[in-house]
C-alpha cells in the first residue's frame, strides 16, 4: 500500500482546516475529504453509500464550488434478507441502512444542489445515475463484491475520464474494502495512497 504521510499531504493539498461537521466520520478524515474537495474544487461529486446525508450536508456546507451532489444508498425496506445476512456474515454487523430512521440523504435535501439517487437492490446502480462526476466517495457496501462493483461504476462515471476517487474504511475491520485496495495497486502500480492516520484512500484518476 502507497501510504501518504500527513506532511507529504499538506505539501501537496494544503493544512488541514477545522470545517463544522456532524461527526459521521472521523473529524481529521473530514479534513481530509476537505481538502481534497478545496484543492480539486469538483463541480459535481458522488456519494456512494450517503447513509443519512449528514457527511454530505456538511461537504456541500463547506464547499460552494460543488454545483450538484448526488447520494446513492438502498432504502431500509429496499434490503433482501440474503443481502442482510450475507453483509452481516461478512463484517460482523447489520447493513448501515437499516440504522436509517428516515429516507437515505434526508439531512442534506434541503440543499438544492442534492439529488438522492434510492436503489432497488445492490446491484442496480447504474453508471448514467451519477455521471459526470468530478469526485466520487466510496463508502456503501463494504463486501469484496460490492467495493468492485461501487468502484468500477464511478470510475466510469468520471468526466472525460478524469477526475478523483476516494474510499473510506481501508481497515482490518473491512477485509472487503483492502482486498478490492489492495488488489488495485497490485494491477496498477500503486495509485491509491493511504492517507496516514485516516481510513481514506484516495486516487487521481488521469486519462
């Protein structure tokens, strides 16, 4: 694994700046979505996994540049008792989306520049549901199977070919996410960097 270490990553992308936030991920990996939201400015960005929307509201709040967001996730009643206990064997816990008490996205759909994008099964995310995407964050079904489907969706999703890819959860807790990882930079000499001290990934996708 290319691991960036935190100096290296403020060279590169700027100081990491304290934004507001709701605290659905790690407030360092916040700065960290942040500032590569502040350095690449993306006019549109994808969610793959929005959950509540709370991680949304607050990169849309943080970011005027972005001209539209759209949130992919599965609605609680939308899940098939195979998916549940296939993900639940896999990780050790129930599908984020049954925590959902609400509609998926619902905190960030007071901002007009969101668009939620509900999915009947896992496996019906379609590439012309969210693109052209500037920056795609990674972070629905974290099984082998899923990462690679999610994955290769918003890496054919990006404008012209081009633009920036992040995953979150790179840990021991998510065999999924570092194997599909892992497996990329073997293939690919290593464009995906760790960001030291975070569970984020991320790849600048060049044609």
């Amino acid at each position: 694994m290319s691991v960036m270490e935190y100096n290296a990553f403020k060279m590169l992308f700027g100081p990491l700046v304290d934004q507001p936030n709701s605290g659905t991920v790690d407030s360092y990996e916040f700065k960290v979505l942040m500032a590569l939201s502040s350095w690449f400015k993306p006019k549109a960005m994808v969610e793959i996994g929005v959950y509540k929307g709370l991680t949304a509201k607050d990169i849309l709040g943080n970011s005027p540049w972005i001209e539209g967001y759209t949130g992919v996730d599965i609605a609680p009643e939308k899940l098939g008792e195979e998916f549940v206990k296939a993900y639940t064997e896999s990780n050790g816990f129930i599908p984020h989306q049954m925590e959902i008490q609400k509609e998926p996205g619902a905190a960030a759909k007071s901002d007009p520049r969101f668009r939620m994008v509900v999915l009947e099964n896992e496996n019906a995310l379609k590439v012309e549901d969210v693109s052209p995407a500037d920056m795609v964050f990674i972070d629905g079904d974290h099984r082998y199977e899923g990462v690679k489907r999610d994955s290769d969706i918003a890496r054919r999703s990006l404008r012209d070919g081009q633009g920036v890819l992040i995953w979150h959860d790179y840990c021991v807790s998510f065999e999924g996410v570092m194997r599909y990882i892992d497996e990329c930079n073997y293939a690919d000499g290593q464009k995906i960097c760790l960001v030291q001290g975070t569970t984020i990934c991320f790849e600048v996708v060049r044609r």
